[in-house]
C-alpha cells in the first residue's frame, strides 16, 4: 500500500462519518473514479503526488491529494457548501490506515469552476498531507 492510497481510505471513512458532509452529499458519491460523474453531487478522489518528505530514514512522505467536487446547478453555491465541509472535516485530522499514520492535512487549495454546459459546478480541492510509513 502506497501513503497515497491510505490517505484515500481514510479520507474516505473520514467524510462518511461526518455528519455536516453526509448532510450534503450521500457516502455512496464519495468514490475513486474517473471521468465526470453521472450521479450527482459526488466527489472523485485520487490523484495524488507523493514527495519524499525526509533523506534520512525515508519514511516520511509529503502528499498533495486532489478531489473533484461535482454537481448540478445554475451557479457555485453547491460546490462551495461541499468544498468547505469536506475542508473542515480533513484539516488537522490525524490517522493510521494500514501501517500509514497522518501527522498532518493542511488544505492547499480549492478552486471552482463552471462547466460548459452550463449545468454543472466543479470544485477541485488539493491537500497536503505529511504521512509516516510505519511499516
């Protein structure tokens, strides 16, 4: 398992179990997938870049994680309300999945956009986390 993948399934868990994002997109919409989404709200998550975070010992990595926030709606307010409850829920969380422990999320990032066709909002949030393999 890669501290990418573990941050994914903590992450994951991290958001079903939260109420205030629950309330505005259901669990089974939060999934690693590709292309845009036929079931809206949803939330892709997994593209990632992992960076050595130490020379010594080598178990500490710094990851950038990215998610796509999607949904259908004349403006951004949607988009907005899941971007900032996702960001609430990750920020400063601490965890271990599989041998991977979090020191730290920081949010990078977030970013809103509109889609061609006039329907769809986009929000594209980036963490970055600092994970120890404890292996």
């Amino acid at each position: 398992m890669s501290a990418s993948l573990a941050f994914q399934i903590a992450a994951r868990a991290i958001l079903i179990a939260n109420a205030d994002v629950i309330a505005l997109i259901p669990a089974a919409n939060i999934m690693d997938a590709n292309g845009q989404p036929e079931l809206l709200p949803r939330i892709n998550m997994g593209e990632d870049q992992e960076i050595p975070a130490d020379d010594v010992v080598g178990r500490y990595t710094r990851l950038l994680a990215t998610m796509h926030v999607w949904n259908r709606e004349p403006g951004l307010e949607g988009v907005k309300a899941i971007t900032s409850a996702v960001r609430k829920a990750l920020i400063l969380q601490t965890w271990t999945q599989n041998g991977f422990c979090c020191i730290d999320t920081r949010l990078v990032s977030a970013r809103y956009l509109r889609d061609p066709d006039g329907l769809t909002a986009h929000g594209v949030i980036t963490f970055q986390a600092l994970i120890e393999d404890r292996t």
